[in-house]
C-alpha cells in the first residue's frame, strides 16, 4: 500500500505531455551533453586501462596486465592507497570537529571582533593555494611534522576550514533557538544539546563538508609535493605521476591509466553513496544564504 507521502508526490508530479516533453527539451540536450563530455575521460581511461598498448604488460587482447604492474610498482599500490585513505579520513576528521564546533560558536555566540574574526577565517579563501605551503613546510619541519602524512593532513585541513565553517555556521543559524532552549529546559546541558538536537538537524550539511574535505585531500596532488618526500609515503596521486617515467623516460600509459581508475573509483563511490544528503546539505546552505 502506497504511503501518504508518496501518493501525494504522485499527484503533485505534472503529467508528461507532448508540450511538456518539447519545452524540456533544451534541458535533456544540455544535460546530456555536459554528462558525455565530464565522464568520456573517465571512460576513456577505464577502457584504455584493458587495453593492448605498445610498451605496457597489456600488449595482446584485453585483461588486467596493466593492473599487476601498478600493483608492483615501487611500494606497491596497496601501500599508496593506505596512504591516500590515512591522509583523506584523518584530513576529514579534523575538519569535521572543528568546523563543527567553530560552525556553532560563530552561529550561537556574540564576543568581541567575531565578524572581523569571521572575515579572517574566510579570507584564507582569496589567498592562492600555493602560496602558503612554503611557510606551512618551513612549520612543519620546526615541529617535526615535515615528510609525514600527520603533517600533510594538518596542511589539508587548514585550506578545508574556511568554507566548511562558513556551511556549518549558515546551516546552524537554520536551525531556530527555541529548539535548542526547550532542550535545555529539559533538563539537557550545551553539549548534551548539541550532540543530541542539533547534530541530527545539521548532518546533511556535515556529510557536504565531509565528502568535499575527502574529495580535496584525496585529489590534492600538490601539497605532498611540496611536504612529502620519501617514496614509501607518497598519495596515490603523486605515485600515478611518478609512474609515468618509471624507466628511462618511458611513459607506461596502460598502468598510468589503471592508476587513474583506481584513483577516482573511491571518490566515484562515495558520492553515489551520499548524493542525496550533499544536495540536501547544499540545498540547505543555499536558501539560508
């Protein structure tokens, strides 16, 4: 038996009609032309990955020849991809906590300078990427930190945090007061309060931030670089560049192409996983902003 809810969607849906299906057109043209054009790379690599090429372990008919190159190359993919998850899930632990609470104190507190604060944590965004990590390496290695994905995720974390507390802060001021205080009338403390009422009510806008730190960090090929630089604590990104002139200058292309599928098959998966609530997230941010 159909719920109430989707009934009321099914009656709410417009019915297709020759002149709705002709208006729309131009949308289905443009959509789907975007769509061929943003995944013909990826496809192009996933088939070229099987392929036979001259100079790679694939050179007669389709398999896998160039997967087992890149899963002996140098450290080993296994070791590569460890070393992407580690810095990618530390990457978005830390930014989720602290985007979290500072998303909450710039939402729910008044003090001192906190717009001119604000404003400082937003305009690390107009500052280039680049520019930083000079500095940020010459502080990491007076702490100790230089070559080590710890490091590295500190460094990812930091050019995370300005557009994540900007979504959490615009998805906490969402969320009406007189929620939070009947919480506390009920007996609930601040962090009681938080954890319990308004954690479930900002999760579709954590997820967003949580899926783009991961996104960025798992990406991100110039900061490790600049910050990393022992070969057995290389990303994958940085081992697909590398694998590229293994021998004498020699591109591999089929294992360089293997290592592109492998690289963006997680982030393929877990956007497909969480799509509904990182439109949902940012469909939140939108209206309120």
């Amino acid at each position: 038996m159909a719920t109430p809810t989707r009934a009321v969607e099914r009656e709410a849906r417009p019915r297709l009609t020759a002149g709705l299906i002709l208006g729309r057109t131009p949308y289905y043209v443009s959509t789907g032309a975007l769509a061929v054009i943003f995944l013909f790379p990826l496809l192009w690599s996933a088939v070229a990955s099987v392929s036979p090429q001259a100079g790679s372990a694939q050179t007669e008919g389709f398999g896998f020849g160039n997967y087992r190159t890149l899963a002996g190359y140098q450290a080993g993919i296994g070791q590569y991809l460890l070393n992407s998850a580690f810095t990618s899930l530390l990457t978005v632990a830390l930014t989720l906590i602290c985007s979290f609470f500072g998303g909450y104190a710039f939402a729910r507190f008044d003090f001192p300078g906190k717009n001119i604060l604000f404003l400082s944590v937003l305009a690390i965004l107009m500052v280039p990427y680049a520019t930083l990590l000079i500095p940020l390496y010459v502080m990491l290695n007076a702490v100790g930190l230089q070559d080590s994905l710890v490091g590295l995720s500190l460094v990812l974390t930091l050019f995370q945090l300005p557009f994540s507390i900007f979504m959490m802060r615009i998805s906490f001021e969402s969320v009406p007061k007189e929620i939070e205080e009947a919480a506390r009338v009920d007996g609930a403390g601040t962090f009681a309060a938080l954890v319990r009422v308004l954690l479930p009510a900002v999760k579709p806008a954590l997820i967003t931030v949580g899926l783009f730190a991961f996104l960025a960090a798992w990406n991100d090929f110039i900061a490790p670089l600049i910050l990393i630089s022992s070969s057995d604590k290389l990303p994958l990104p940085l081992a697909i560049a590398n694998l590229r002139q293994q021998v004498m200058g020699v591109i591999d292309y089929g294992a360089t192409e293997a290592g592109v599928v492998v690289l963006a098959l997680p982030c393929i998966v877990l956007f497909l996983l969480l799509q509904r609530h990182y439109v949902n997230g940012f469909m939140s941010g939108a209206l309120k902003g």
